[in-house]
C-alpha cells in the first residue's frame, strides 16, 4: 500500500511540474521561485537542485544566489520573488496590494495564479525532502537563512 501511496504523489509531482513547464512565467523565473521557497524552508536538497535547473534556464550564478534571498535587479522577477516569498512566510495571507504590485509590473491574473502553483509545487517537494531528509546529490548551496 505504501509503494502505491509513494507512486501516486510522485505521478502528481511529476505531472505538476510538466504542467508548469508548459506555462507562461518560463523556466529560470520558476526556478527563481523555487530556490526562494527552498531557502525559506531550509531545504537543502531543492536548493541544491534547482540552482542547478536555473543556471540551466539560463540564470547566472549571481541571479540565482539573489533569488534565493527573494531579491532581483529585473523590476519583473523582483515583483514575482517578493510575492512568492511574502505567500510562503505568510501562509498566503496576501493583500490586494501585493497583487496590484504583481500587475504594475505586467503580470496578469494568469501568470499570477502560475506564480501561487509554482510556490505550492515547491512547497510540496521541500516537505517531501527535509521530512525525510532526502541526501542531496548536487553541490550543495548554503541556505542564506539561520535553520
């Protein structure tokens, strides 16, 4: 029963992440977003990978250090890093304000609903792997917050 528990969730895992790839905020901003929530969660093994998934979409080393403290020098990515940080520390208890801050920065309903996907994917594969303190098998990155 547990190996069919185990299959299922990593269906779903899977077939998220291959939704949200075909979306439209592209790949080196979700991977943004996902090393921001992995610091935020002190998850390691998420950070460790998707620095790596980043740098492969096309982020720089220096980018993906700054998304991993939710900060950018684009006005875009800064505005979708803040609000994924501000969800995650949050519990989601957003305001309007945050999302009118999304929009004045040329993001749409859409792309906003993309962004909250993207935050609870990666909220998902974190707890997956600091519950069962999955190894990680990239380089290690050091998390910038205090565990």
């Amino acid at each position: 029963m547990l190996k069919v528990a185990v299959a299922a969730a990593l269906a779903s895992l899977w077939g998220s992440f291959g939704a949200l790839g075909r979306g439209r905020i592209g790949a080196k901003l979700g991977e943004q977003i996902a090393v921001a929530v992995a610091d935020r969660n002190h998850c390691a093994y998420c950070l460790a990978a998707h620095t790596v998934l980043g740098q492969k979409a096309g982020a720089t080393s220096a980018e993906m250090a700054e998304a991993q403290r939710g900060r950018s020098t684009d006005p875009r990515t800064a505005a979708a890093l803040a609000f994924a940080v501000k969800v995650v520390e949050s519990r989601a208890a957003i305001e309007a304000a945050d999302v009118e801050e999304l929009k004045a920065v040329g993001f749409d309903d859409e792309t906003i609903v993309e962004i909250l996907a993207h935050v609870a994917l990666n909220l998902f594969t974190n707890y997956v792997n600091v519950a069962l303190d999955v190894p990680v098998d990239f380089s290690t990155v050091k998390l910038s917050r205090a565990a």
